[in-house]
C-alpha cells in the first residue's frame, strides 16, 4: 500500500467529518406560521418541535406550548399589536396549526374566537 493513497483516505475521513459537523444536530422542525413586515422581514414565527408549538420573536424563543389555540392566538395578537402601532404586517399559518387551534377550542367548550377573547381578558388582568 502507498503512502499517497493513505493519505487520500485520510483526508476523505475529515472532509466527511466537517460535513458531518455542519448539519443540524436535533429533532426536525416543522414550521407552522410567519408574521412578516412590509418588506418581508420575519417578525415572529411558529414551529413545531417535539410535539411541542414554539413561539419566536426577535430571534428569540418567546414561548413554548403543548397548545396549538395558544400559539395561534399569541402570534395573532403580535400581528394586532404591530397594525395598531403602525407597522403593517402579513401573517401566514398552516392549515394544520389553524385545524389543530379550532379542535381544541372546541374541545374547550367553545369557539377559537371566544378562546382568543378569554386569553386577552386574563393578559389584561395580569397586567400590572
């Protein structure tokens, strides 16, 4: 055996490593919805991971819930938020998060539209 070709196998073994180290290492994430600005800049945004809806904002992880009416309705009154102050915005979200949103809704005993306005009313009394 030569000299070259073990050096060739060598280095075929690091290159498949960096390869290897540039994935993403975790479970897959499934995105859900977007909340974007007029010029398209991602404001906020829903995935699923793990079973688990995940609320971003900023860049950041704002929330995580195992409730899909929950996430749908934050990303929804962030939405509200940015129109009142201004800021137009377009927000798109699947069809699985919005049947998942309405189904545990009525699960609830009533509709997505009475489980947002419960929500608000007990963020408004949390308020300092």
């Amino acid at each position: 055996m030569s000299i070259n070709s073990k050096a060739g196998r060598e280095a075929k073994k690091r290159n498949a490593a960096k390869a290897d180290s540039g994935r993403p290492a975790g479970p897959p994430i499934e995105p859900h919805a977007e909340l974007r600005d007029q010029q398209g800049r991602l404001l906020a945004g829903i995935v699923r991971r793990d079973g688990e809806w995940v609320l971003g904002m900023g860049g950041k992880i704002a929330g995580t819930s195992e409730s899909a009416a929950h996430m749908l309705a934050m990303i929804k009154r962030a939405a509200r938020l940015h129109e009142a102050h201004g800021t137009p915005v377009r927000l798109k979200y699947s069809d699985s998060l919005k049947e998942a949103a309405l189904s545990e809704a009525a699960a609830l005993g009533g509709s997505f539209e009475e489980f947002e306005a419960r929500l608000e009313s007990s963020m408004a009394a949390a308020k300092p």
